[in-house]
C-alpha cells in the first residue's frame, strides 16, 4: 500500500513537472509593437523630480525610451508613465508644403524654351 501510494505521488509529481514546464514555455513574451515609429512621452507625475521635467515633452521611440523611474529621480515614490503615441511624429506630413513652397512663382525647366534653339 505504501509503495502505491509512493509510485502515484511520483506519477503527480512528474506529470506537474511537465506541465508547469510546458506552460512556462509557451507563455507569451511581450510583443513588440507593429508600427516601428511606436512612441511614447512622459506624464510627468505630482511632484516630479526635475531630471523628468526636463523630458517631460520629448517623444522618444518606444524602444529608446528611458526607464521610469530615472536613475536620477529623487522622488521616493515616482509617479510618472509614459503616455503611447502610434508615431513618433506629431502634427500633419509637412513634405507636400516645403515641396510646393519652393517651386512656387518658378517656373519649371522643362517648361521653357530650350536656350540652345532659342540662340544660334
């Protein structure tokens, strides 16, 4: 009976060992963001250290971003988080404006006159 008893504790044993192990393995590790411009800025928590003030409006890529709390906080219980952007710029795309604003009043090269035809 004790040796029952033994040999079933074993099988438990071994069949938790196996279980815990094959669970640990395939716990899911944490994904890294889908947009590769993934930013965050910094909440600047009640009364925040000026090392985090100093930062306080900076959009880091999510990847560069330093860890909270900053090695130089001084505040014992910081309470800072970063707040998630899905991109690292802000405002509109600007290129269309710097592109048209510099051909603006010019004309174009292919548009005037070839000036080997127009002096013999």
């Amino acid at each position: 009976m004790g040796f029952l008893l033994l040999l079933l504790v074993g099988v438990a044993a071994v069949t938790a060992f196996l279980w815990f192990r094959q669970r640990v393995g395939t716990m899911a590790e944490p994904t890294p963001p889908s947009n590769r411009f993934h930013s965050v800025t910094i909440r600047v928590g009640q009364d925040a250290c000026p090392a985090v003030q100093a930062l306080a409006n900076t959009r880091f890529l999510a990847k560069e971003a330093p860890r909270l709390p900053l090695d130089q906080c001084t505040v014992p219980n910081c309470r800072c988080q970063y707040k998630h952007y899905d991109d690292r710029r802000d405002g509109e795309d600007r290129r269309e404006e710097r592109t048209s604003a510099r051909h603006e009043g010019e004309t174009r090269r292919h548009a005037r006159e070839d000036q080997r035809k127009a002096h013999p």
